[in-house]
C-alpha cells in the first residue's frame, strides 16, 4: 500500500509544482504586458513633447451676432477671462479679436467683437483661444521691416521694430512652443515707448524658419544657438545692450543665451513671461493633470535625456534636462531678470519661477498674477503688466526717457 501513496503524493506534487509554474509564468506575462504598457504610454508623452505639434481647437463657437458683433463661446477657464484675447477660427475669418464679456451662463459665455465679422460668415463650430490679441505685425501701428537672421540651419524670418530715435537697447522676443513670432507682438509698444529696438524672431522648427535634421524639439538644448545669432545681428546692427524677452519655451531658450551664449557681454537682462524654467517641473505638473502614474513620467524623462530615446524618438540626441534646469544653475546666472508668472497659469506651473526667485534675489524681481493664466498676463491686466517691465527697465537704465 505504501507504494501507491507514495505514488499518488508524488502526483500531487508534481500538480502543484505545475500550477504554480502556471501561476507565475501567467504573473510573469501580466507584469510584462504592464511594463510594455507602461514603456509606450511613457514614450508617447516623451513624443508628444518634442514633436511640433500644430494648434489645437479647445472652445467651441455657439453662435455669433452680426448685427451685436458679438460671439458666444462654449465655457472653458481661458473664455471666462476678462480682457482682450484673440481666437483662431476655421472658414471666411481665419482669425478675430475679443473684447470685454457682455454675458455668460453655466455653458457658454459671449464676448465682443473686435475684429468685424460679417453675417455670411461661414465660422466653424470649432475654435482656439488666444492671448496674442495681435496676429500680424501691421496691427501694432509701429513702423517695422521684415528680415532673415542667417542661422546654423539657415535664414530665420524676423520683424525688426526699429526705436522712433537712434539707440543701441535693444530687445529679442523669443516665442513659445508650438507657436510663432506673433505670440509677442503684444510687447512691442511698451518697448518701442520706452526708446528700444525690437527684434521678433522665429527659431528651428517652429513652423516658420528651417527645420533641424530631426524636425524635433530640444527644448531650449539647440534652439538657444538661433537666439544666439539674433543677438549677434543686433549688435553688428549697432545694438551694446540687448535685452532677451522670452515667453513659455521661448523663456528656456533666454535663459540657455544667457547661459551659454558668447555674446553674454552685451545681455543686460531678460523679462520672462510665463516661462519654463525647468522641464522637469512641467513634465511632472502635465503628468498630474493627465492622472498618470509617476513611473510614467520618470520613463518618459528618462527617454528624452538619453541615447536610446533619442534614437526611438527620433529627436537626434538627448536633451540635457539638468543643463536645462535654470534653478539648478541659478548660481551661473549674472544678468538681472524679471519674472512675470501667474500662479494659476494652468500650463507652465510657476513653482520653479518662485524657485529660481529664491535661490537668486540679487537678480532675480519677480512679479506674481492671479487669475492670468499662461502667457495672457498682458491680456488680463495690461496696466500692471506694462508698469511692471516700465518700472524695471528704467531702473537699469535700459529706457531713453
């Protein structure tokens, strides 16, 4: 009897061995389907960062009044916003100017019209709002020519707003991405009235100058060097002081000029509005919005600042996120700046704006919005926004008056 239990025991065995090795050979399938899960959800955030992306529609068109000039929109935390803003449209108007809000409900909120749309418009139910306010360069009513900047990938377009009187201030508007020059031309008046020189520039990729041989974003790790050249023609244009305005992204190639750049011993300053000073911040702050797992995240910033993510993202070479960290630098910095951030800027959180302001008081004059939301601080509160950049420039001498 005994060799038939043991018989039987043994086969016992052998089914329990067998159903564990089929429990973890299943558990073992399961975590590597979650990590490839995890590795592409991670790599298509890392491609979604450096890949140029063209605008993208977030309101809707309700209804427009011809006869009122005014356009009701779908209610979203940038239509609600008092001021003057723009939004691009599809069909007979490619683009009008909003003013003052006239009503709202629960749903929509109706603003007026400040670009006159005519009642056989055709404007599609789908639109994007804007803080440019301006989208051409004539609409600033100051006198302008449009020229190329010879860069390392070739000419990039710019509009040169020369000062009403001979001056060697001058500024370089760098825009943000996933949009072009026009984005700043909101800051040319206050600087034409201070006696300066502006020059709006566009840069690697953006849509209007050349492409780099990836076609991808380095956040700021390449695209200083076009900045770079904007400041070299300035300063064979006669300009010995210039000073970098930079807005989102566009704040992260200033700071790398200012960082990097040769012709540093004419930078007198930089005014950052709404800027990234550290992609690590906003790469965490995006991920949160998304409610996505923080392993995500980490793989996706390990993607981009490596060799082997380069090669599957096909961005060329991987972006030095430490070197683009301004608050880990901060020590390297010499110039003074000015910091304009809302803290509910929605897009581009202003923690590491408050940081870089900590960690460089000697430097660094932050001013703080409320409300403003990103890169509309001058569509929200223009008065303070003008005052603030006023009061700053003539305290470094930088103004003619």
């Amino acid at each position: 009897m005994n060799g038939p239990r043991r018989a039987a025991s043994a086969h016992a065995t052998q089914r329990r061995a067998t159903g564990i090795r089929v429990t973890l050979s299943a558990l073992g399938l399961a975590l590597a389907a979650s990590s490839a899960a995890l590795g592409a959800v991670s790599l298509r955030v890392a491609r979604t960062v450096v890949r140029p992306a063209g605008r993208v529609p977030d309101t809707r068109i309700v209804g427009v009044d011809a006869a009122a000039q005014t356009i009701t929109l779908s209610r979203t935390p940038d239509t609600v916003l008092p001021g003057r803003y723009g939004l691009f449209t599809v069909g007979s108007v490619d683009y009008v100017r909003l003013g003052s809000i006239v009503g709202s409900d629960d749903e929509t909120v109706t603003r007026k019209l400040l670009t006159h749309v005519p009642a056989d418009s055709d404007l599609a139910a789908e639109a994007a709002f804007s803080g440019w306010y301006f989208d051409r360069p004539e609409q600033v009513h100051r006198p302008f020519r449009a020229i190329e900047i010879a860069t390392g990938v070739g000419a990039c377009p710019a509009w040169e707003f020369p000062a009403a009187d001979d001056t060697d201030v001058w500024v370089i508007q760098v825009h943000g991405r996933g949009t072009t020059k026009a984005e700043t031309l909101r800051a040319v008046p206050v600087f034409h009235d201070l006696g300066v020189t502006s020059l709006v520039v566009s840069y690697r990729n953006d849509g209007e100058a050349p492409k780099s041989p990836s076609g991808t974003y380095a956040l700021g790790a390449t695209e200083w060097r076009d900045v770079d050249a904007a400041i070299g023609y300035a300063r064979r244009r006669g300009a010995r002081r210039v000073i970098l305005m930079g807005w989102s992204m566009g704040g992260a190639l200033a700071l790398q000029a200012a960082l990097e750049s040769p012709h540093g011993d004419v930078i007198a300053g930089l005014v950052l509005e709404s800027p990234v000073v550290d992609w690590r911040t906003v790469l965490r702050f995006h991920g949160h919005l998304m409610r996505l797992p923080a392993p995500v995240i980490a793989v996706a910033q390990n993607a981009l600042g490596s060799a082997w993510g380069a090669a599957v993202l096909g961005s060329g070479e991987a972006i030095p996120l430490d070197r683009l960290d301004a608050v880990s630098r901060a020590q390297e910095l010499g110039h003074p700046i000015l910091l304009l951030h809302s803290d509910d800027d929605g897009f581009v959180p202003s923690d590491a704006s408050h940081a870089l302001a900590a960690a460089r008081p000697d430097l660094v004059t932050m001013e703080t919005f409320e409300v403003a939301r990103h890169t509309k601080l001058w569509n929200y509160d223009e008065t303070r926004w003008v005052g603030a950049i006023s009061e700053w420039m003539r305290a470094r001498g930088l103004a003619a008056d």
